[in-house]
C-alpha cells in the first residue's frame, strides 16, 4: 500500500538533482554514457507517464526524444556526448516536466512507467535482433 501513496515533500529531490547533474555534464560536453543513461530513462519513464496524463503533455515531451537519439547517433560516430547548444532546451523543458510528472506521482505509477519502458526496449531489442540474423 506505501507504494499508491504519492511520493513525501523531497523524497524525489535526490534523483532529479543526479538527473539534472547528469544533464548538465551533457550541456558541458563531459558527459558519459551513463550520464545519457541517466535523462534517457528519465525522459521514457516521464513520456510513458504523460500518456496516462495528457496528450499535450506528452507534445511537450516528445522533442527531447528526438534530440537524445540524435546524441546517441553522433556520440557513436564521435565518441563526444555533447548537446548541441540548439539541443539544450528541449531536453531542459522536458526534464522540468519529468520532475513535476515524478513529483505528482505515486512510487507504484512511476514503478509501473518504468516496467512499460523495459518492456518496450526489450521487445525493441528483440526486433533489432531479428533483422539483423536476417539480413545476415
């Protein structure tokens, strides 16, 4: 039952702190991989709980996939994990947005996001398997 309760004042506060830090190693051109783990599935999770919210919401947060897949492509070419300065603020507006979804939220609807975006990736990943054996 702990878990349908919403979330204490500031009981979220150090996972968006680490989100917002691993955020702005990006912006600054340090940033890792785990650091663009980090606001990817901070991204997911808040997109997957927009969709149970509101479809404008959802508008809202849409832009900041597009840029971090384009970071992700780049980074593979370049190995830099840098946002481009144009880049910044719709990841920036969409991590505001994922800390207010997080903060409405009960720990059971975030818990319940987040096993919607590992099963998506999951099943992505198995369909990417796929055509790779056979266009082998």
């Amino acid at each position: 039952m702990n878990h349908c309760r919403p979330y204490n004042e500031g009981e979220t506060l150090k996972d968006g702190f680490d989100t917002l830090d691993a955020f702005t190693r990006l912006h600054e051109g340090t940033g890792t991989e785990d650091d663009f783990l980090r606001v990817s599935a901070a991204l997911n999770v808040a997109l997957v709980r927009a969709a149970d919210i509101d479809q404008k919401l959802v508008d809202l947060i849409a832009p900041s996939h597009d840029v971090m897949n384009a970071l992700r492509e780049r980074y593979e070419q370049t190995k830099l994990m840098r946002l481009s300065p144009e880049e910044i603020a719709p990841v920036g507006e969409a991590l505001s947005y994922a800390q207010t979804i997080m903060d409405a939220s009960s720990p059971q609807q975030m818990l319940e996001a987040h096993n919607t975006v590992t099963r998506v990736q999951a099943e992505q990943a198995r369909t990417k398997a796929k055509e790779k054996s056979h266009a082998g």
